[in-house]
C-alpha cells in the first residue's frame, strides 16, 4: 500500500496514487501538482540519518576521511524543522559554495524495537521512502561532525511522496536509486552497496536505543553528490519507492 | 517508559530536545592546543549541537539503566530553555522573548573523549534525559538566566557546584545562533550546555539536580537489566 500526505483546499488528507495523480479519503481525484505534499509520515519521531554508509561514497571521499568500512556506524540525529515535503522547496544558503543532494532509502519504524537482532528486524518496520537529505559543506567542522549546522537545515531534509509499507518491498538492499538534476543523471547507485544494511543499522540502534513508531531512519547516499545551485530541480528515484522532487532556491 | 507531564501551552514539551557541546568556557578551555590539533584543527565556530530523542526523556522521579557498557555516567545539569514562540532567524536582542519557562534538565552521556564524530551511542540512550519537575515561567529570571546557581547532589553530597554563567553564547546568544539556521518550536528545549567538571555517578545512586529558581529534578540510576 502507497500513501502520502496532501494539503488540498484548506485541509489536510491522506492519499493514494491514481492513474491522473492521486485519489484523496473522499474520492476525489487531483493532479500531482493540484496538491501540497507533505512529509508522508504523519508525526515523525525520532530522525537517525546515516553517513557514508554505502561503500562507493567511503571511496569517493577517501581523501578526507579517516574512516573505513568496517567501523561503527556513522550516526547523528535530526529535528521535525528539517523536514519537507515532495515538490516543495529548499533553501540554498547564500554564501554556500558547495550545498549537494543525497538520495537515500528512508525506514519508518512501525514497530517499537529494542535489542532487535538482525535476523527479526526487517518486521518493526511500517514501510519505505525517499528521502533528499541535503548537505552545506562549507559549514563542515570536525567537531560532532556533521554538525546540525550542516545537517539539520529548515527544509532541507525533502522526504516523499509516498510511503510504501514493507509488504511492498521484500528486499530493502535490492533498490536501484538515482538522482537527476535538471533532468540529467548525476548520482547512481544500488541499496545492496550498503555497508550497514537496514537489518544491521536496526540491530544496532535498537541495542542501544529503543525505536518507536514513526521513527525514521535516513540509510546514507552513494557517490555522485555534486553542487546545486538555485533554481536547480533535484529528482530522487529508488526503485519502486518512489521519485522524490525537490528545487532549490 | 514514563511520560512526561507538563502543564498546557506554551508550557508543553514538544519531545524536541537540543543540547549544545563545550558552552562553558573553562570545559572548551579545558581542552587546551588539542582544539587546534588533529581531528579537530581548529575550535569550534558554530555552535556544537546534539539531539536528545524522545527515547532519552523521562519524568522527575525516574529511574535510568546505567548500561552494562558503561561503569559510570557523566552527569551534565543544564538550564534548559523551553520555547514558547515559534523562534526562526531572532536575533539575539529579541530571543528571551522567545523563551515559554525554564527547565532542569540533567543531560547524561556515557564519558567520551572524542568530539569529532557525533556521539549518538553516548548521549541517546533510553532515559539519559531526565527533565522536570516543572517548567517554571521566565517572568522574573530574565535577568538572571545566565547566573543562576546549579547544584547537583550524589545520595545527598553535594558534588558540582557551578553556575549558567562563563558561557561561549549565553542564552540569548545561543538562541540567535541555533535558529539562524534551525526553528525552534513552542515546547521545544534548547539546552545552555553544561558546566566543565559533570559528575560520574554509577548504579546505586540518588542523584539530585539543582537550578537557583528553577526546581530540583531527582532520579536514580540502577544496573541495567
């Protein structure tokens, strides 16, 4: 099952997709662009984003890291004030140099977990989306890094459209993602490149910490994060999840 | 796990919790030359900030689950500031305004030495952010937010006494800065960073937290099961 989260007319509805778009509680049926889209979880909880977690992404930027792959997860967490919708908007800094996209694999926690081994935890999760959870680089320290600052900009951590609940996905580590940028491919990449699967970062996490519904794990981008610049149209496409639009400006 | 319970608007908590690292001047200073050496460079600019998730927050009275992990836990007593206007880009001459009441708020972490990588693991375990008992008005603290007595207590010995004051960005500031780039919300708490010296304490242990004006927040710690 596929939903999403509009605002049409005044009001807020839940939605399913329709060939014309998409088909709200009451019947009606709107184009895609007749509605707000909203982030498709209604109260999100707590927000887990991952960095470098798909090992192409650990080569691409080996040059600065003192990191390998076979170290604990990279984990920060994040606020409600990121979060954006499909089709809306982020703003680009001004003095940002070099402000990038990342397509990742969102899980929305349905289940609470804790102490959840690999093996079992693919069942405490409601479903999948997309996610665009953007990076400014010039704003890098190393000091808790990557830093809210960075990280947890208003608006800049896109998620939609719709969630998919996890009947839909058998295999969350055999997705195909990519993102375009005015139409044109600039980052490819495939969820089995994941260094810590999602069964793996749910192990982890809930050994320490107890996931609740409507928690949201972010699984990290693979290479290809280039500069945006205002005005640009950022699409994020995972296979069978969805296509995520977000424009800068 | 307990809830919290917390009066109405602007006074309800919104399960929002943001902590700001090395705040207090003698804790930063405490570091020395190895802010300006490897991994760090350089001493932080913006401000150093970390999320404590809803996993984390439980009530006045609350026991927490000292980890089989870690023998002992850092006890960090922090001011928090409870929002009570939605605070996007205020600046600094305007973001008392901002501020609903204060809070205390004792912000555990298992001790770590490293600040380059955010230490998730460390700071968001279950209960590692008791908070209350009440959120009393700002009315009549204004003037003193950034000197307000702090105290905590380890089974009724006094342990740290320090104050909100020698803070890199007192309140106001903090605020300015943390919402130049992040909305604070009604309800949300943004944490003044705690005082260099926190406390360890391990299982066992009654630990008191105390703000001049703004109420003791108790709880106990007990071996995890």
């Amino acid at each position: 099952m596929r939903t999403a989260r509009v605002a049409w007319a005044g009001a807020v509805h839940e939605a399913v997709p329709h060939p014309q778009g998409l088909q709200l509680g009451n019947g009606q049926v709107l184009a895609e662009d007749q509605v707000v889209w909203l982030p498709p979880v209604a109260q999100p909880g707590t927000i887990i984003a991952l960095g470098l977690n798909y090992a192409d992404h650990v080569k691409e930027l080996s040059r600065e890291l003192t990191r390998s792959t076979q170290d604990e997860p990279l984990v920060f967490l994040k606020g409600p004030n990121a979060l954006v919708g499909h089709r809306g908007r982020t703003r680009r800094p001004a003095d940002a140099t070099f402000m990038h996209y990342e397509c990742e694999l969102a899980v929305v926690i349905g289940r609470s977990a804790r102490r959840v081994k690999a093996a079992d935890a693919l069942a405490h999760v409601q479903g999948y989306t997309v996610c665009n959870d953007y990076a400014v680089r010039d704003y890098l320290e190393n000091w808790y890094r990557p830093n809210l600052r960075v990280k947890n900009r208003d608006g800049a951590t896109a998620l939609g459209p719709w969630l998919v609940s996890a009947d839909e996905v058998p295999d969350p580590q055999a997705l195909g993602l990519r993102t375009r940028v005015n139409g044109r491919v600039e980052q490819q990449g495939h969820t089995r490149d994941m260094i810590h699967s999602v069964a793996a970062l749910i192990e982890y996490l809930s050994g320490f910490m107890t996931l609740m519904p409507g928690d949201i794990i972010l699984t990290g981008t693979p290479e290809g994060t280039l500069n945006c610049a205002a005005g640009d149209a950022v699409e994020c496409e995972i296979d069978g999840i969805g296509t995520l639009l977000n424009t800068l400006y | 796990m307990q809830t919290l319970e917390f009066d109405f608007a602007p006074w309800r908590l919104s399960g929002q919790v943001v902590g700001v690292l090395l705040n207090h001047r003698p804790a930063l200073a405490a570091l020395g030359d190895a802010v300006n050496q490897p991994p760090h460079k350089a001493p932080p600019r913006a401000p150093v900030l970390y999320v404590k998730p809803r996993n984390t927050q439980v009530a006045d009275g609350a026991t927490v689950a000292v980890p089989a992990d870690a023998p002992a836990l850092e006890v960090g007593a922090a001011l928090g500031l409870v929002i009570g206007r939605s605070a996007t880009a205020v600046p600094e001459a305007q973001a008392l305004a901002h501020v609903a009441g204060l809070v205390v708020v004792a912000d555990l972490c298992v001790p770590h030495d490293s600040f380059y990588r955010p230490s998730v693991r460390q700071r968001a375990r279950d209960g590692f952010c008791p908070l209350g008992p009440r959120v009393v008005p700002l009315a009549g603290l204004e003037g003193r937010i950034d000197a307000l007595r702090v105290q905590v207590r380890v089974d009724g010995v006094p342990v740290h006494d320090t104050t909100t004051g020698d803070r890199i960005r007192p309140a106001a500031k903090l605020i300015a800065d943390v919402t130049e780039f992040m909305t604070l919300s009604p309800g949300d708490v943004l944490l003044l960073g705690v005082s260099h010296g926190a406390p360890r304490v391990g299982a066992g242990h009654v630990v008191a937290v105390d703000i001049e004006g703004v109420g003791t927040l108790q709880f106990r710690l007990e071996a995890e099961s």
